[in-house]
C-alpha cells in the first residue's frame, strides 16, 4: 500500500514538471527575438513582398536600371501598410530602413551607405568598398526622386559577369518582418568580347564562325558580315592576337594564324598550346590545340578583329579551354 502510494506521488510530481516545462518552452518559442544593435535580423520569406528585375545590360546601351518606386505603391501598402512617400520620409525619423540582404545567410545586413544612399557590390553579391579591386555595382536611393537605380562600376562593365543583389525597405521594429524587397539579377553583355569556354573532349578545335556574330559586328563595326569580310581582306580590319588578362592587342594583322602559350602569350609554332587562325575559305575563326597537351590542362587564348585606323572598334574572342581525355 505504501509502495503505491510513493508512485502516485512520484506521477503527481512528474506531470507537473512536466507541463511546467512545457509551458516555459511554448512561452519561449512565441516570444518575438529582440534584435540587438549589431544583430542582423533573420528575413522571413515572402516572395509577395519581393520584386525581381531579370535583365541582361548591354553595357553600349546601358549600365544601370532605374526603378520608379511610385509603380509599386500598392506592394508597399499589403506589406508595410505604408505609402511611398511614407517609407521613404520613415527613413529620417528611424520609422523606416533600407538595407541589403544577405540571401546565403538569409538575413538583412544592417550596414551603413558608403555609395551616396546605397552600398557598393562585389562579384560575391556582397556589400564592399568603393576601393574594392572587386566592386561591381551599387544600388542607391534618389530620396527626392522616389527611385531606385542599380549601376555597374567600371570593374563591373565585363562580359559574361553575373549578379544577384538584393536589398530592401522594412517597418523598423523588433524585427523586420513587414518589408518590401528588390532583387536585380542582371547580367553583363559587351558584344566587343565574346566569352567561351571550351571542353576540347571530342574535337580538338573551337571554331567561331563570323555569320553566326553578324549582330555584334553590326552594332560595333556598322557593318554586315560580307562588308566586314572584304574589310579584312582590304586590310581596313585586321586579325589579331590579344592579351587573356588584359585584353589589349599584341600582333596587329601580321599573321593569319598566331601561336600561343598556356597564358596566350605570343610563342613559337613548336612550343605552342593553342593557335589561333583566321580561315580566310570558311570565314572562320579556328582555334587548335598541341595534341601534346595533358588531360586536365587548362589555358587561355584570345583573338579577333581590330578596326585598322580605330582601335574602338573591334570584336574580340576570348576561348577558356580545358583539355579533357578524347581531346587528345
């Protein structure tokens, strides 16, 4: 009899514990985090609340995109109940904040402006430096105007660069869960360069044949592509070598088929890694490989055309090839 009775006791004291201890975590769990000062605050995905501007920037056309935030009044009222003019004077009396967003750690990036009313970007998405070798844009507030404009820097005017930067406004509070969010996805076009990456595995050359770029010969020489051939054989164009890293010409039209190192750099037709021809018959422009190349081996060439009497006009090639074994 007595034994029973300690072990109803011991339930009695083991269920109050328990709804005790129950009652504590359903308390912590509801509980609103107070972000400190230097906290970052967690983002709460809502797609409703974001705007996405896909674009390619041809960088002859345009370097920036310019958001008027007047055509998104609506979206700013569901998810902050706040007009335009409201978010954007909430900024000054602290009601309001604009912010980047870190989308890798899911968190808003409380950091001050270091581009007039914006940040600076890096090729990693990420605030950084106006003096960052790797700055690549900047999206800044025009207050007065009510706009949002994301710009590429000159580091950022690179064919083939891809962005994806977001940043946003939200209510200031505890946490900032009512927001508005912009997200540019942009990526670079320059029709001067043409970027390929090649995986010689099944034939051991590249080819570029110039009907197939007769848009960026248009739009950089004024010319069609048959217009553009008898320039070359005029000589008025002439078929050069240029440098990978910097893209500047080092063989001016002194050769139809330049020999390259594993850097590009000009070497002789023995200890070549790559060539690079321009095939007057099939108006193409053929890069080949030193079948003595081991598998794996990685390099960089890069030719193209240059305008004889205007070294602004011009097309240039830039090949990235890596070897792979059936491309010997």
């Amino acid at each position: 009899m007595i034994m029973k009775r300690n072990i109803f006791l011991s339930l009695c004291c083991f269920t109050l514990l328990f709804f005790t201890a129950c009652s504590n975590d359903y308390e912590d769990a509801t509980s609103k985090h107070v972000y400190g000062e230097n906290e970052n605050p967690y983002l709460k995905l809502n797609t409703a609340a974001q705007v996405e501007f896909e674009q390619s920037l041809n960088i002859r056309k345009a370097t920036s995109i310019t958001v008027n935030l007047a055509d998104y009044a609506s979206l700013f009222e569901e998810q902050m109940g706040m007009s335009v003019d409201a978010v954007v004077s909430g900024l000054e009396s602290g009601e309001t904040v604009f912010y980047p967003i870190d989308v890798t750690k899911n968190e808003w990036l409380k950091t001050e402006y270091n581009a007039g009313t914006g940040w600076y970007f890096n090729s990693a998405n990420q605030p950084c430096t106006a003096d960052d070798a790797d700055s690549r844009a900047t999206v800044s507030l025009d207050a007065a105007a009510r706009t949002l404009t994301f710009a590429l820097t000159e580091n950022g005017q690179t064919s083939g660069l891809a962005l994806e930067v977001n940043v946003g406004f939200a209510v200031n509070g505890p946490d900032y869960d009512d927001y508005t969010r912009f997200t540019f996805t942009v990526s670079v076009n320059d029709p001067a360069l043409v970027i390929r990456d090649e995986y010689l595995q099944y034939a051991g050359t590249a080819d570029a044949e110039l009907a197939d770029y007769a848009s960026n010969i248009s739009e950089i020489f004024g010319m069609t592509v048959d217009q553009f051939i008898a320039a070359i054989n005029s000589g008025d164009v002439l078929f050069s070598l240029a440098d990978p890293a910097t893209g500047e010409w080092v063989e001016k039209g002194t050769a139809l088929i330049y020999y390259a190192g594993l850097d590009g750099a000009v070497v002789d037709a023995v200890n070549f890694a790559t060539s690079a021809e321009y095939n007057k018959d099939l108006q193409t422009l053929v890069f080949s490989y030193n079948e003595t190349l081991a598998v794996d081996t990685y390099g960089q060439i890069s030719a193209g055309f240059v305008s004889a009497n205007d070294e602004t006009q011009s097309i240039r090639f830039l090949i990235n090839y890596t070897i792979g074994p059936l491309g010997r």
